[in-house]
C-alpha cells in the first residue's frame, strides 16, 4: 500500500447494503471488526497513518474524514460503532465524495503521503442503475488524481470484470468466499514497513450490537425489517447520482 516509510491518507468505502444483513446477520459486525483489524497494525497520527471512512448503501455519507481521529483508540472505537444502513449499493455516490470531500484540498490530505482507499463490497453497485457508468467514471477521476483504489470483493455477487475496471492494478483486486474469511486479507493489505503489531485478527472483545444509520430504510425487495421505510427522491448532478 506504501512505498516507503509508512505516511499514508488511508480511506475506507464500506458498503452498507441489505444483502450484508440479509446474507448472515453477523456481517456487519464483522465487516467492522476487519476494519479495525486493518487500522490497528499501523501507527495512528499526523505524521504517521491517517484514516477516513465513507459508508454507502442507497446514499453515501462521509463518517469522517482524513484529520478526526488523530489515535489509535479512538479512530478504532469510532469503526466499531458505524451504524448500519440496509438498502441499496451507491458506489458510485462513495468515490465521489472520495474525490470530493475526503481527497479534497483543505480536508487534511498531505502531498507527500500515498493516497489509498479500500472499497469493502458484497454486491454489485445498483444506483441509480445496475452498470452506470458514473461508478467507472468517478473511479476513473478518482486514480486521475492520484488515489489508489483496492477493493475486497466479499462473496460471487459482486461482479469481477466491474471491480477490475474500478481498481487500480489487477493486483489490487481481492476476493474471499464470505464475510468470515476477511481476517485472511489483513497481512496481505499490510506492507511489512507499516506494521506496527502482529497481523494476527484481534479476537479479545466482540463488537458492539448493529446500530442502525440515521438513514436507513428498509429495502422492500429484500424486505429486512430494520427500519421504517422513508421516501426517497432522485438527485443527479453531473458525475454523482444519489437518493435523498
């Protein structure tokens, strides 16, 4: 992920869709606990390893950006309590608001640090419709502007070919079966030079119950029932297409 040394603006983009929910009812908690996993082998600061974390489901939300957490403890906490969505697959809305907000001048990315987001997905991006090209497009903008793009493609719903063109390099393409094999992905996302404890999954306390985003719906095709339904009406402007 790092060249040398270990100064990286990291980004996580956490797909929040139904499916997770509906595919185990643990997922969730375990997507969360991966990220934590992942954080906790580097050293956490403003002259170390700094990380931001954009959630998406039918809209995408930026939980915080690149300067929030300047700890380990804190930005750990602060993962284990990301609320869950349950509703449709914005990728697309996600790497714009990486390019936008999280990447954006003034919001804390340094330019002499690797810039590089980690997309966590279990589906294929649905919005506004399934094989938009304005998901490729903001990728495309995205690694124009320097930002390296990996993405862990959780489960055979997620469509390969799409994840390649949306990556930077084949080999930043990763798949595993299911949501219990992420652990196996936390040594290989770490450079050697950037560990800073074992890469070993941490397993001393569980995560805290699913909580529910301020935003979620239920998605009616799926039909989880986690939340009251809201409306939702369509917005599109220029490269980014979101549901508010």
């Amino acid at each position: 992920m790092c060249d040398a040394g270990c100064l990286i603006d990291l980004n996580f983009v956490v797909d929040s869709s139904g499916s997770i929910y509906f595919k185990g009812p643990t997922n969730w908690n375990t997507t969360l606990q991966f990220v934590a996993d992942v954080t906790r082998q580097f050293t956490i600061g403003p002259n170390n390893v700094q990380v931001a974390f954009v959630l998406f489901s039918h809209v995408a939300t930026v939980e915080w950006g690149l300067t929030r957490y300047q700890d380990k403890a804190s930005l750990i906490n602060a993962i284990r309590n990301v609320s869950y969505i349950g509703s449709a697959t914005n990728l697309n809305d996600a790497l714009y608001l990486t390019r936008t907000e999280v990447f954006a001048p003034g919001r804390g990315t340094r330019p002499n640090a690797d810039k590089a987001t980690i997309i966590l997905t279990d589906g294929e991006d649905n919005v506004p419709e399934v094989g938009t090209p304005l998901t490729i497009q903001n990728a495309t903008l995205c690694k124009n502007d320097g930002i390296r793009l990996i993405a862990i493609d959780i489960s055979d719903s997620v469509d390969r070919d799409r994840l390649l063109q949306i990556v930077s390099s084949p080999s930043d393409y990763y798949e595993v079966n299911d949501f219990s094999s992420l652990p196996t992905l936390v040594s290989q996302l770490i450079p050697q030079n950037c560990r800073t404890t074992s890469t070993t999954p941490t397993t001393t306390s569980p995560a805290p119950s699913i909580r529910l985003h301020s935003i979620c719906f239920v998605d009616t095709v799926l039909d989880l029932k986690l939340a009251v339904e809201i409306p939702r009406k369509s917005v599109s402007t220029n490269n980014r297409y979101y549901t508010a």
